[in-house]
C-alpha cells in the first residue's frame, strides 16, 4: 500500500489495516514503548525480522512515530487509538482544505 492508498483510507478502513501481526506488534509497542525495534523484539518475545517491518507499516498507517535515535537506532512510540484517530482527523482535515484551495497559475 502507497502512501497516496494510506492518505485516502477512511478511519474504520485504517483500522482494519491493524490486524494479525501488526495489532501484535501495535500492543506490544503500546505496552513496552517508547523502543527501538531491538528492544521491542527482546521484551516481547516477537521475532526482530517480525517487528522491524510492521513497526514501519503501522509508522506508515499513522499508528506509530519515531520519536528519536539511539545507537543509530530509532526509538518508536505507538499512539493510542484516541492518538491515531485524531492525528487521521487533523490530516483528513489539511486534505479537504487543500483540495478546496485552487492553484494559482
């Protein structure tokens, strides 16, 4: 899924989007977070080569953010739901706002 897939994707579709291994990677960052991927993988058991690519989708789908490096590594914190849907609502918001804006020419 594209970046412009994810920006087009309502909040109930975006939701769906969190299943199966990326909800339990998304708990497991909820609940041992912030982190880097590494400590992730050690705190909750899950494979490394699991995390590594869901904590980047759910960066993707905006249910997580980098929020620093340590030991070049980056250092992830999941949002809340409550986080997550109100983060897609500011965005949804800067969308329609900018489609309404016309291009000067």
């Amino acid at each position: 899924m594209n970046a412009t897939e994810i920006r087009d994707l309502n909040w109930h579709d975006l939701q769906a989007q969190v299943t199966g291994l990326r909800e339990t990677v998304y708990a497991a960052l909820l609940l041992h977070g912030p982190c880097t991927t590494r400590q992730l993988a050690e705190a909750s058991g899950i494979s490394i080569l699991t995390v590594r690519p869901r904590v980047t989708e759910l960066c993707d789908l905006g249910f997580a953010l980098c929020t620093g490096r340590e030991a070049k590594e980056g250092v992830y914190r999941a949002y809340t739901h409550a986080e997550a849907a109100a983060l897609h609502q500011e965005r949804e918001a800067v969308r329609r706002s900018a489609e309404q804006i016309p291009l000067a020419l």
